[in-house]
C-alpha cells in the first residue's frame, strides 16, 4: 500500500516533460495524502500536462457517498477489476514524486520509512484516473523493500513514461514485465502519522 509520499517543486521537476502545467504550484509537500489535490502527468495528443487531481478513485458500483475512494490498485488484478479494467485501458497517468512513506509493523509498533530511488532521480508512480480523481498502481515488494512492507508503488523510468502512457499498448502486459528501479529507505519520525504535519524534517532520518 502507498499512502503517503512527497513532492517537491513538481513544476520544476516536470517542465521538460510536460507541455503545460494547468492547476498546480510549485510548492512543496512533505506529506502528500489521500483526498488532496497533487500533480499527475496526463496525456493528450497535443502533448503531455502536468494537472491536479486528487488522490482517490471512487470506485464505478459505488451507490452510497461514504464508500472510501480507493488510493492504491493491485496490479495482479488490475485487468480483472471493474474498478479499475477499463481505466488501465485509457485513462494512464504518472503520479510524480521525490519518494514515499511506509510502516514496518513489529509487535504493536509502526515505524514510518522514507522510500526514495538510489539514485535520487524523480519518482514516477503509474497511476490511472478518472475524471479529476487518481490512484496509485502497487506491486509486490521487490528486493530489500520487503523488509518493510509486502507492497509497494510500480515505478516507471524516465525513458518508458511515453510507452506507459500511450494507450495502444498494453498496460496490464507492460506493468506485469517491467522491472521497477531500486529504492533505498530509511527510519523517520512519527510526525509523519499526522497529516497535517508538513514540513522537510519528516524525511530526515530517525
């Protein structure tokens, strides 16, 4: 599961990706949550933008207002889902991010670990959409980031952001063959676990 992560100075970090940015500051967040509005790239014909959109997808058979937007989808069922088959077929997008937060749970402790590549490069969640609403593919855990979760975010490189992102290919097939990068992690504090705390000394290490 990703929950939480951060990004910094999306515009930036996009501005020789995109066309445009429509919606979005160049701020910093430390803390990204479900239920804001955060930068996503989508694609269009005319060239890619950088847009805000907010994190949670309600799912297609919800009837009922308080059914919880679903923040993550399963690869493993990604084509399989009603939620979410027809999204990976047409509405791909890239979630941008410096890295991501998750819990290791020993006995009834949580420690929050900070998530960023090895090689410091920005991060590219895949992500899908609906509408101005988004959520965030996740994967098995790979390599040592299993050591702290069972799960984590499918990641895309710089040089595949157009194959993912152009719907005459094959998502599902794609995601399901694509070697995320590496990632190293480590221990932050718990003011993490509040969302409203948002400032640079949640990454520091612990």
């Amino acid at each position: 599961m990703c929950g939480r992560y951060v990004i910094t100075k999306p515009v930036s970090k996009t501005e020789k990706i995109v066309k445009k940015a429509i919606g979005v500051e160049n701020d910093d967040n430390y803390n990204a949550h479900p239920q804001q509005k955060l930068p996503v790239i989508k694609q269009y014909v005319n060239g890619k933008t950088l847009e805000g959109l907010e994190w949670g997808l309600t799912p297609s058979w919800a009837k009922e207002k308080n059914i919880r937007p679903l923040i993550n989808a399963r690869l493993e069922t990604l084509g399989e889902k009603i939620s979410f088959k027809n999204l990976i077929k047409s509405y791909r997008c890239l979630v941008v991010a410096d890295g991501y937060y998750e819990w290791k749970k020993e006995k009834n402790i949580k420690t929050p670990h900070y998530f960023k590549r090895q090689d410091n490069e920005t991060i590219f969640f895949a992500g899908i959409f609906k509408q101005k609403q988004f959520c965030i593919i996740t994967q098995e855990a790979r390599s040592n980031v299993g050591d702290i979760h069972d799960r984590q975010p499918v990641i895309i490189n710089k040089k595949d952001l157009n194959h993912y992102l152009n719907v005459k290919n094959d998502g599902v097939d794609f995601l399901n063959s694509y070697e995320s990068p590496e990632l190293k992690f480590h221990p932050v504090g718990r003011n993490v676990n509040i969302p409203t705390n948002n400032n640079e000394n949640l990454i520091l290490p612990k």
